[in-house]
C-alpha cells in the first residue's frame, strides 16, 4: 500500500475499488503556515498590530442573522470575537455530520467568508470558490463536485497555485473520507464548497481549532478578527430543549424550523413552519446517542472564549434565533460569570420579527431567557447562578418599526434603562432587520465609551499607586497589575451600579492583588474541627434578660485605634488582643495598645502558624499560662513571625483569668454578650465583596468556612431599619468605615448566612473554672451506666476512648447544671457518644433547600376561638406509650404515628398503637427512605393512599430497614382522610391545632442540650435547621410563669421527662424555639 504525503504529514490509502470515482491525493504546498500555542481558532496569518482606537467587541451570534452587518461593522473595527455555536445540524452540514460526525461547521463557515479580504481579485476568487453551493438536484451536485475537486471548473479562475492546491488537497480528503465509509451514500444536494473544506481540514488535523486556523488564512480575514466556537471540540453535539409543557426536542433544526428532510435551502422566516406546542423553558446539550428522553450533557466552553470575555470593551448578543442561536453559547459554565462580574457595555441587539421560538415574545422576554439561559436556571442545581438581569444585559439596541412589543415597564423593573431605538428596513423574506449602517453607528457609541473609558483606568490606576506607594519592579509586573486593578475596579463599578444594595465597595489597598494573593495575605483564623485548648462549657451572660438596643465600645472607651496586620495572615492575634484591651479597661479603667508581635512570636502551641494562621483560643491560653501579656510599645508589631523574646513578654501589663466561648449560631446570646465585651469572632472573610468593603451594612454573600478573626465591638440599626453588629477589622483604616464594618444581624438563619464562632474573656475579677472531676468518681460512674445501658464493647481500646467522651460528656451536664437555668440536663443512653455521632444516629428529619408545596392551603381550626389556656392530650388519653427508635433515623415515622393514633382515639375512641415499620419500610419517596429521613407529610400522604395503617403488633418495630410487606401493610386498623398544614411561622395557629388534637411537628433536636435533656422547660441553645421529629400532645404555662410546648419524643423513657420534653413557646422569633413553627402539619379523620 503506497504511503501518500500530504505536506508534513503521512497517512495510508486504502486499495481502490473500481466502481469508485478515484481518490484524489494532491500534495498540500508548504505554506509557511504558523501554530501558535494558544487556540488557533484565534488567530490569522496577518501581522498588524491591533488599532488602540477600535473598541474590541465579542458577539454572541449564530451563523445567519448577524452576517448582514459584519461588513460595515469593518468600518467601526476589526477588534471582533465573533463566538458561534457548533450545533447547527441543519442544510447540507447535517449530511457531513451524519456520514462524518464531528461539530456542526457551517456558522463558523459562513462568518469567515463574511470576514475574509475582499481587496483583492484573488480574494475575490477564494471567497467564491469557498462560498459556492452545489446545484440541489443530487446528480447534478455530484457531477458539479468532482469537476471542482478534480481542478476543471470555472470557479478555480483567479485562485493562484499555492491557494488552488491546498484548498484541492482537503477537498479531496474530504471526498477520500466519505469512500472509506462504503455503507454511507453522501448526498451533496446544495453542499457548501466551504464546508466540505473545513470537514476535510477538521477530520485532517483532528482539530477544530485547526481547521478554522486554516480557513482563516486560506480567506484571509484580518489578524484581529476572530472566529471562536464556543465550544472547541472534534465530536458531535447534539442540541435539545426542554417546553414548558415537559417536552423534550432534539436536533437545533427540529426546534428552529424543521422541514421534510429536503437538503434545500432553509427560509427561517417562511410561516408554513408548525408553532411549537408549549413555549421553550430551555436548551440543553444532550448525549448525540438515545432517544428524545433527557439525556444531558455539559460540555466544556472554549477557554478562548473566556479570556476573550474577560478583556474586550463590549459583549454583543446578537439579533437571530434566541434559543439556537444566542442561547447554546450562553449556558455552559462559566460564561455567566465572567459576564455578570464585568462593568463594560453589554448590549442585546433585539430581533425585528417573532420566530417558531419567540412567539408572543416582548423586549423583556428575551432578557429573561437571556439571563436564565446564563444564570443556568433550569440546569443542574449545583451549577445555577442568582444574577439580575442587568448583570448581563444594560443596553437594548431595538429596530424602529420592529415587532416586539418594548414593554419599557418591565425592563426598567428587571433594571434596563438605556433603550436606543434604531433605523430599520424591511426585508421582503424575514420581515424587518437593522438597517445596518444606523446599527453599527449605534453599537459604536456604546462601545467607544469603553475606549475612552479605559485611559480614565489607567489614570485612576495611577493616583491609586501614588496614594499607597506602590512600586512596580519592571513595566511587565506593572502591567500585570494594572488589568488585576481593572478587573476589580470593574466588579466594584458593576456592585455599585447594582440596585437594593444596603453596602458600597470601594478601591482600597488590595486592589491589584488577585483573590488568591489577598486571602493569602489577609486573612489567617485555622479552621479545623477541634482546637486542642479547652473552653468552658458555661455561659455567664445566659441569664441576662434586658439589653440597650445599641451600643459601641468606642465611645465607652474600650478599643484601641484600628491597627494593620499587613501581609502577615495572623487576623487571629489582633482579634484576640482586641478582645484583650477591651476587658482590661471594662475591669480597670485603663485602655492600653497590647502586642500582637508577642502572640504571634510566642503563642505557638496547639497549632497557631503565625503569619499562617491560628486560634484566639490558643492565644488566650497563652496569656493565662503566660499570666499576662505586654505592651504594643514594649514588643512593637513587625509583620512577621520572629523568635518569642522572653524579657519583653515577661513585663506583662494585663492578665486574664480564663474565657469562655459564646453558644455558636446563637446571635441573642451574642448580643448579651456583646452587651458586657468585646467579642473575638471568625467569620467567612474571604468574600470580594467583604475585600473592597466601603460603607453600609454588609449582608452579602459569605458561607460557613470560618477564614477570618475580627472583634464585635458593639450593635444598632441603620437608619433604614436593618440591624448589625459592628466590627473591628485589623486592614488598617482605609478599609471600610475607617477600618470598622457593619454587618447583618438577626438574619433568618444565621449559620446559613455565616458561622461566627465566639469567644468571651473573663477578666481579672472572673471566677476561675470548676476543677476536673475526679477520675476515680468518673471511672466508676461511667461503670454504673454501661450496667445501666447494658452497654458492652469489643475491645479495651474502644472501651477506653468511649470512656473519654463519657467524661466529656458528664463534666459538659454538671457544669451546665451549676448555672441559673430553667431546664436540666443529665446522663442519658447518649452519654458515651460524640454528638456528631448522635446527630447522625437519632436526627432524621430531611432537610431540603426546596420544600415541597403544601397538599393543602386549608387550615381547618383557623376560626377557632374556645382554645383552652392548657392542654394535655395523655389526660385524654390519646397517647399511647413512649416509643424508642434506636439507632434508626426514623423519628418521622414515630411523629406521624403519634399524630394519628391521637386523632383516630378523638374520633372513634379507641387508642391503638400503630405500626412505625410499615412506614419505615413502605414509603419510599425522593425525600423520605427508612432509617435515612423522611417526612411526615409523605407518610400522610402513603396512609391515605394505603387506605390505612396497621397496628404495632401486627407489623412490629425492627429499627431495620425493611422491605414492604404488603400482607401487613393490608392488615388495615386505622384510616385518615388527608392532612394539613399548619400556618408556618405562627405559633397561635400552632396552638389552636394543638388545642384540638396532636400535631407533628420538626425541629433543631441535634443540639448537645437538647441530646442530654433531663427535666424543665427547655430554652435553649439550638438553631432553626429542621433535623428532628417529634409530636405536640400539648401544652401549658409552667410554676414560674413559663409557657411550653409538651412534646413527645421517640427516645426512650430514659430521655427527658420519662420520654417527653416541656419546650418554651410564644418566644419572640416566629419560627418559634428550634424552629418548632416552621413546618407543623396534623392528620385529617
């Protein structure tokens, strides 16, 4: 078999067939063709350097629609990202996609002839030849093709040699790779010449990038142009949509405008097109094998396309198809994002007529599908962004005499206000367009703006570098740091642009650090799970009952000027100093400026790094072991961690006598305790908002990774009503309000908004801790409640190490119980488990970002006025007895039993004991699955449908996961007709339904007190994350004028008050105490 050389490269022919046409092998000319190492899919041959005074555009676009005006967007610049689909698989690229595969070539086609030199005859030439469409009768085609390939046609007239050869050589590759696939017949009826090309050189080089490299240089399209498909790939892709209606559409041509299979040419704009039976939702790239069913795919975005987005003065959506077009490009990963973080022009330039995909479409629906398309809205929830509309979209560029309504209303509401209205013409095939000269002229001034824009930047950056003495190493670093500074000025401008803002950012210090480099630098608190200090278990301030409703320790003269921890990522060792000064002058009168240089030099024990992070913890057992700490002027601050100088840190100045950490997630404990101190806090500090902080009350986004130490040095409320704390920063006073923050308070749920984790000083006229329990007494207490619990272990080890957590445990109880309480806690079955491993044997309630609508708006006792002042549904008898659950998570399953055996014994008088198994085993849901969590709406929901439950006896309790038993479960002994939902957030109502039978209800039960309650009414410490399950059986006011919640839990009778629980309610949070009123519902008889 002969070797055939094509340029640099080999490949081996197959033997010839003889009913064949023959092969054509023609040697490529060895044209100095360049592969730079970056796409090549961004980059021409042409050597000019780019022009300063042409704004850089990047356009969104498809392949037809906007090539109308790309000649005329020439006069404006050149400077173009034309970013195209690859998933067109209509007209004659679905024949090359079909017998070839690969990506859909014809848009990118199709923009390089629009953009290729035509200067020249030669030019002229090329553009005809690669532009040509074959006849559409399919013999004519074939015969035209291979007097094209074989060199004998008229349209190779004025192609030079070297041009001639290699544009032969891949048509005839491609003609050779459609005889290796013998079982395929090609139909070139209307082929494109320029598609064939591009396949040939894409199946040649097993590049896209490749390929359009060369097509670029064979058309001669100017070096700034480029022509990026937004996703760079060598397969297939296959588009789908989802409509409203459910229905899935596969193929682009099948959503835009399907036809009979004929190879014709498509009239997009032709009416006999069938309307689509429900509006589109979204489109999707799906799996190119399969059915119609959803078979999702997410493809990779180009990386070229990124880097583009990041720098040009202006981002384009073009006029065209909205959902095949504009919308395959926008919603891969990563798009949004750059797009919403940049503060340059983003203009929609807005079809002139309605299509198959927008009709009844207005102004403001394209923007909607634009910025769900970016924001991946009806995507994979993990990937889905939260932007606004004006993130994406500022400017509409809108045809005169178009037929989209412009509901001018709506836009401003989704925050776009700058409409400009353009001269238009009518096109007799598609209806009205732009007329092109008045758009480009339009789209210019818009981005010139950013032209000039730029020099004001860099003017800016500048004045920014005298003011903070920053000097540059070389003119590359200077560079380098000027586009970090304008990408962040752009953010800030883009933030503050934003409307309903309660904050401003503002250019200080960082601003030509990267993200990376900033927390590198600025922040330093260690997040691990246990610091290895100890903190006591109580909380002195608990009992504290009236707080001012403002206050800052700046003007009790308690804190220190606002210091700078420079690039040295010790934020744990100003927090604890803070905290530190501020104690010492509440006890002493005196405020003295404490070292931080001594903390960071000598406090290295127990995992504080220095400048690489550490504890305020760690730092405040230092100082109590060290019996003090020094001056700030004594052992002045360096920047950087040195050798603890013992002489210095021995002149100590003030001491503390222990510390005490403040209930976590707890902001009413907070704010008591802030009431007395100064608090050390880490929060999530590594936000860029939080970085370029300026003013206002912060309530952005920030998650539960504890990064940074701060010190809360007072509370308020703004002026518009929003409560904060106030915050001491050590960035030095041009960061924020003079180096302070306000930040959120009492927001819905705190540790979802950011986890503070709160230390507290004792100061020197504090009592000291509670000695250690005496290890003999411990050992022989542990002994008689393993006899107790018939707890027994298979090793000594495992013995021992339960035995630590059973003495961390009790001494955790005792200490609790030496404070001024109004519940208690005790030893119970939990007593040798962490409470990491509690929360996940006994919590089992499911916790879902999305709750499933109510089954019913109706609340039957909404009317009721005769509720009773207390209620207790055992007096009734309609409760039967305490349950235990064991190790399965199945406290849903014993709530809801709890609630129908009470309502079956208020309707038929009879109290049985139902069966827990049979919902353990039976109801198999999205959201509930045995020992795994569940809801009690859903086994409502499987009892109704089951028409009824059986009892205990028939269908006992395993706490196992079981498979159904449908004998069992057929063994019916009670019936409900529906359920209900109680108001949530409303404790009245919750009570009138309590008044009237038991109510299932979830709370916050993975608490360590809530683990070892023991008697009293409960008042805390716990959240509002919904964890646990459990029944209301009533309720009451206590001896001391308390009012409860009675409670029936599935623990055992060892738990609590012999299985039940007294938990304070008409508290003032309308979620009530751990979220008891967020999600009550009750059976239905």
């Amino acid at each position: 078999m002969a070797d055939s050389c094509l340029g640099p490269f080999f490949y081996k022919t197959p033997p010839p067939s003889p009913p064949r046409p023959p092969l054509f092998l023609l040697q490529i000319p060895r044209l100095p063709l360049h592969f730079p190492s970056k796409s090549m899919a961004a980059h021409c041959h042409c050597s000019s350097n780019p022009r300063p005074s042409q704004p850089s555009l990047l356009v969104f676009s498809g392949g037809t629609a906007f090539n109308g005006v790309v000649e005329e967007l020439k006069k404006l610049t050149v400077r173009v990202a034309h970013v195209l689909p690859v998933s067109d698989d209509g007209g004659s690229t679905a024949e090359i996609v079909r017998v070839l595969g690969g990506p859909a070539v014809g848009d990118i086609r199709s923009r390089c002839l629009r953009l290729a030199d035509q200067s020249t005859s030669e030019a002229l030439a090329v553009r005809r030849l690669l532009g040509h469409r074959l006849p559409i009768n399919p013999q004519q085609a074939k015969s035209e093709w291979y007097k094209i390939v074989e060199g004998g046609h008229s349209l190779w007239e004025g192609v030079s040699k070297p041009y001639r050869e290699t544009i032969r050589a891949f048509l005839a590759y491609f003609q050779n790779e459609i005889l290796r696939r013998p079982n395929e017949s090609f139909c070139f009826s209307n082929g494109s010449i320029g598609n064939f090309f591009f396949a040939g050189a894409r199946v040649f080089f097993q590049s896209l990038d490749a390929a359009i490299f060369l097509f670029s240089r064979v058309s001669d399209i100017p070096a700034e142009s480029l022509v990026l498909p937004v996703i760079s790939t060598n397969g297939r892709l296959t588009l789908g949509c989802e409509l409203w209606d459910g229905t899935i559409i596969r193929g682009q041509n099948e959503i835009s405008h399907p036809t009979n299979g004929s190879m014709g040419p498509v009239d997009k704009g032709r009416s006999s097109v069938p309307a689509l039976p429900s509006r589109i939702k979204r489109v999707f790239y799906m799996s190119s094998e399969g059915t119609n069913s959803l078979h999702e795919v997410f493809p990779t975005v180009n990386p070229a396309v990124l880097e583009q987005l990041s720098n040009v003065d202006c981002i384009v959506y073009a006029m065209g198809s909205l959902f095949t077009s504009l919308c395959p490009s926008l919603v891969l990963l990563g798009i949004g994002e750059i797009i919403s973080s940049r503060s340059c022009p983003k203009v929609l330039l807005l079809n002139g007529t309605h299509d198959r995909e927008t009709t009844g479409f207005s102004a403001s629906s394209f923007v909607t599908a634009i910025t769900d398309a970016l924001n991946r809205t009806y995507g994979d929830s993990h990937n889905c962004l939260k932007k606004l509309p004006n993130q994406y979209i500022n400017t509409l560029l809108v045809p005169k005499d178009g037929e989209i309504p412009i509901d001018v209303q709506c836009l401003s509401s989704q925050g776009i206000f700058d409409v400009v209205i353009v001269d238009s013409i009518r096109d007799p095939k598609v209806g009205v367009i732009f007329d092109s000269e008045s758009l480009i002229n339009a789209l210019g001034n818009v981005a010139m703006s950013r032209t000039l824009h730029e020099a004001a930047i860099a003017n800016k950056h500048e004045q920014w570098m005298a003011r903070y003495g920053r000097v540059y190493e070389s003119q590359s670093e200077k560079d380098r740091r000027f586009m970090i500074f304008k990408d962040n000025l752009e953010y800030i401008e883009n933030f503050n642009n934003a409307a309903n803002r309660t904050y401003k950012l503002g250019i200080n210090e960082f601003a030509d650090l990267t993200h990376d480099e900033f927390l590198a630098a600025r922040t330093g608190y260690k997040m691990l799970d246990n610091p290895t200090t100890t903190i006591t278990a109580s909380f002195r301030y608990a009992t504290m009952t009236e707080v001012p409703t403002s206050l800052d320790w700046r003007q009790q003269g308690a804190v220190t000027p606002v210091k700078d921890q420079g690039s040295c990522g010790c934020c744990w060792a100003f927090s604890a100093v803070a905290a530190m000064e501020a104690i010492t002058q509440i006890k002493t009168g005196k405020l003295i400026s404490m070292s931080e240089q001594q903390l960071l030099d000598c406090s290295t024990n127990g995992g504080n790094q220095g400048c690489n992070g550490g504890w305020m913890t760690n730092a405040f057992q230092y100082i109590m072991e060290n019996q003090g700490l020094t001056t700030e002027e004594n052992y002045p601050y360096e920047e950087m961690q040195g050798t603890c100088a013992i002489e210095k840190a021995t002149a100590q100045v003030a001491d503390i006598s222990d510390y005490e950490q403040v209930p976590s997630n707890d902001e009413e404990a907070l704010l008591k305790a802030v009431t007395n101190q100064p608090v050390s806090v880490a929060i999530d500090g590594s936000g860029r908002d939080f970085k370029f902080y300026s003013g206002g009350v912060f309530s952005g986004d920030c998650d539960t990774s504890l990064t940074h130490a701060v010190t809360i040095i007072g509370y308020g409320t703004s002026e518009d009503g929003t409560k904060y704390w106030l915050i001491k920063n050590s960035w030095g006073q041009s960061w924020g309000e003079n180096g302070y923050m306000r930040i959120q308070r009492d927001v819905d749920n705190p540790e979802e908004k950011f986890l503070i984790a709160m230390v507290i000083l004792l100061g020197t006229l504090a009592s000291a801790m509670p000695r250690r329990l005496d290890e003999t007494v411990l050992f022989e207490k542990y002994q008689q409640w393993m006899t107790r619990h018939g707890r027994t272990y298979e090793k000594k080890e495992e013995e021992n190490w339960r035995f630590e957590i059973f003495k961390d445990n009790l001494e955790f109880v005792e200490k609790f119980n030496m404070g001024n309480q109004t519940y208690k806690l005790s030893i119970n079955q939990f007593a040798d488990l962490t409470n990491e491993e509690f929360r996940a044997s006994y919590a089992g309630y499911k916790i879902l970002t999305r709750r499933v609508p109510p089954k019913s708006k109706r609340f039957k006792y909404e009317n009721q006025t005769d509720v009773p002042a207390s209620m207790d549904w055992r007096k009734k008898g309609a409760v039967t007895h305490i349950k235990d659950q064991g190790s399965c998570k199945s406290c849903w399953a014993f709530s809801t039993i709890t609630a129908v055996e009470g309502i079956a014994k208020i309707k038929t008088g009879q109290l049985i004991s139902l069966s827990a198994q049979q919902l353990v085993d039976c109801v198999k849901t999205k959201d509930t699955d045995g020992c795994s969590g569940g809801w009690m709406d859903d086994a409502f929901a499987y009892i109704v449908k089951n028409q009824g439950l059986a009892s205990e006896t028939k269908y006992p309790y395993t706490s196992n996961d079981g498979t159904c038993s449908p004998r069992k479960a057929a063994i019916r002994i009670v019936k409900i007709k529906g359920y209900e939902d109680v108001p949530p957030k409303n404790e009245e109502a919750l009570r009138k339904a309590a008044s009237q039978q038991p109510v299932s209800v979830s709370l916050n039960g993975g608490g360590r007190n809530f683990q070892f309650y023991s008697e009293g009414v409960f008042t805390g410490h716990c959240g509002t994350s919904l964890d646990h399950a459990v029944t209301i059986v009533g309720y009451g006011t206590s001896e001391d004028g308390v009012k409860y919640w009675l409670i029936k839990n599935s623990w055992g009778k060892s738990w609590g008050e012999s299985g039940y629980m007294r938990i304070q309610r008409d508290i003032h949070s309308s979620k009530g105490l751990c979220g008891i009123a967020r999600e009550p519902s009750y059976p239905v008889a």
